[in-house]
C-alpha cells in the first residue's frame, strides 16, 4: 500500500484537531445525557444546536474547502455524506441491540422505547446511507447496484430492520410485541459485523475501511466533522423518538397488571 | 477498452460523467432526509404534548 505523506502549515495542523475537540464535546454531552437525567432539559437541545450547526458548514468543508479525490475527482465528496450516515445507522441498530438484550433481561418499558427508537432512525440512516452508496456507484462503478457482498449486506439489514418496524406497527399487545420485537432485534444485529466485516471476508467491488495513515489529513478532518455533525443529530432523533415511544407506551400500560410504565422503571 | 485497474475505470468513468450531478443528488437526499425526518419528530412530540 502507497502512503503518502504530506505537510502543512503549523495553522492547517491546528484547524485538523477542531473535529477531535468538537466529537469530544458531542461525547461528554451524549455522556451527562445518558447518566444525568435532569440534565436531559438542556443537553439534548446543546446537541441540537451543535449537530445544526455543524452540518450548515459541512457542505462548505466537503463541497469546496477539501481537495477533490485524486483518482475520483468530485464524486469522491460523496465519502462526507455517505459513510457517516452508514456509521450512524449502524450505531443506532447496535443501540437497538442492547436495547432489544435489555428489555429482555429487565423487562422496562425505557429498554423497549429505545429500541423502536434507535431502530426507526437506524433505518432512517441506513437507507440515506445506502442510497449515498448507490449514487457514488453509478460514475464510479458504472451501475447504481451491484450484489456484491458489502452491498448484499446492507441490503438485508435494510430489509430485517424494515420488518422489525413492520413487527412493532402489527402487534397490538406491547408486553408481546415488545417481548417479540427484542427476539427479532437480536437475532437482526447478527448481520451488522457481517456486514462491517463483508468486505475483508470476500472479494468486493467496495473498498475495504481506510484509516487515517493512508488517507490525506485534510480528507480524515472533513470525515470526522461530518460524522460529528451527524452523531449529534443521530442522538438528538434518538432521544426525540424515544419520548415519543414513551408517551405511546405510558398510554398504553396505563393498566395496573401492566409492567411500570416509562418513568417508573428505568 | 480495457482498462487495467478498476482505478483508473473509475477515473475515466469520473471524467467522463464529471460527478458534480451526482454529488449534488447525494447532499440534496440527505440535507431533505434530515429535514423531514426532523419535521417529523417535530410534529409527532408535538401531538404527544
């Protein structure tokens, strides 16, 4: 493998740890969130302003401040939409994994609510993810679809995911389709390492991951912003839904044989 | 032609097409998949209220 090495200005090298501080306060927010409940009026709404505002300025960075790719040109900007949404989803449909493991083991309706969440936007991103993908095929490939492995992959995570939410809409009692839907959420996350690891285990037109010793800085900086912007977004729609999953659920085990409703278990 | 890598497929494909139609599809889905999505949440938290 080629790597290239490059030097910048000592106020460029400055400039390229901005993600890093950033994805570092996006973390410790997410962080006082989870662990600090009364703290939840105001982080989710930090998180808001900050994901906003980071993702006004991320067509400026990936659309005109980045160099172009050296063998794709132009169409290599796709990388800044399309793998942070790909990391997003598969984020959110790991979230629904131990959501999914929780509500099985504690039985809690705040297990329960965040799987539908983390699902439902998971999915969101996974398919945006996808579609990205697919647009960055068709000059790059030749074709907007191929059934190679990686893409094979995504594909049926999109569909499993699809159906869990589908399972969730046609199950009326929520103790059985809480109780249902973890079984299904399980047994659904055992595509996502296949699908992280589709493009080392075969042969695939996809590019396997890069790091950060073979990609230009400038490239890695813009990639780490985009993701940032989009994982404070990711956690802003997670926490949004699951309030609307709790509402609905506290509606619905309003009777006493029922398990605690949202706020009582948590 | 026969090209001797997929790279350089990709590199004659990419100046051929030129790309920026893609790209410009590729920001517009997700700028209004964001939008909507978040339009969405907006108005079921507010029924919810």
């Amino acid at each position: 493998m080629r790597h290239w090495t490059l030097t910048y200005s000592s106020q460029t090298q400055a400039l390229l740890w901005l993600p890093m501080i950033l994805l570092a306060l996006v973390l410790a927010l997410i962080g006082v969130h989870v662990f600090d409940p009364k703290a939840r009026r105001w982080t989710w709404k930090a998180l808001a302003v900050i994901g906003v505002g980071m993702a006004v300025g991320q067509p400026f960075l990936a659309l005109s401040w980045v160099p172009p790719e050296k063998y794709m040109g132009d169409t290599g900007r796709i990388l800044y939409v399309h793998v942070p949404q790909v990391w997003m989803a598969l984020i959110a449909l790991t979230l629904n994994f131990g959501a999914s493991l929780a509500f099985l083991l504690k039985k809690s309706w705040v297990s329960d609510a965040l799987a539908e969440a983390s699902a439902e936007v998971g999915v969101l991103f996974g398919a945006v993810g996808v579609t990205l993908g697919a647009l960055w095929a068709k000059p790059t490939w030749g074709a907007y679809w191929t059934w190679d492995a990686r893409l094979t992959t995504a594909a049926i995570l999109l569909v499993v995911y699809s159906g869990y939410l589908a399972l969730r809409k046609f199950i009326e009692d929520p103790e059985k389709r809480a109780t249902w839907s973890a079984v299904v959420g399980i047994f659904a996350a055992v595509d996502i390492p296949v699908l992280w690891f589709s493009v080392k285990w075969w042969r695939s037109m996809h590019q396997t991951q890069s790091n950060p010793s073979t990609v230009d800085p400038l490239m890695t900086a813009v990639l780490r912003y985009s993701a940032t912007a989009f994982l404070a977004l990711l956690a802003v729609f997670i926490y949004q839904r699951f309030l609307v999953a709790s509402a609905k659920r506290n509606e619905e085990v309003a009777l006493p044989e029922a398990l605690p409703a949202v706020g009582g278990t948590p | 032609m026969n090209f001797p890598s997929p790279i350089l497929a990709a590199d004659y494909v990419g100046h051929v097409v030129g790309g920026w139609e893609y790209v410009q599809g590729a920001y517009g889905l997700t700028l209004v998949a964001l939008l909507a999505y978040g339009a969405y949440l907006f108005n079921a938290r507010k029924d919810r209220s």
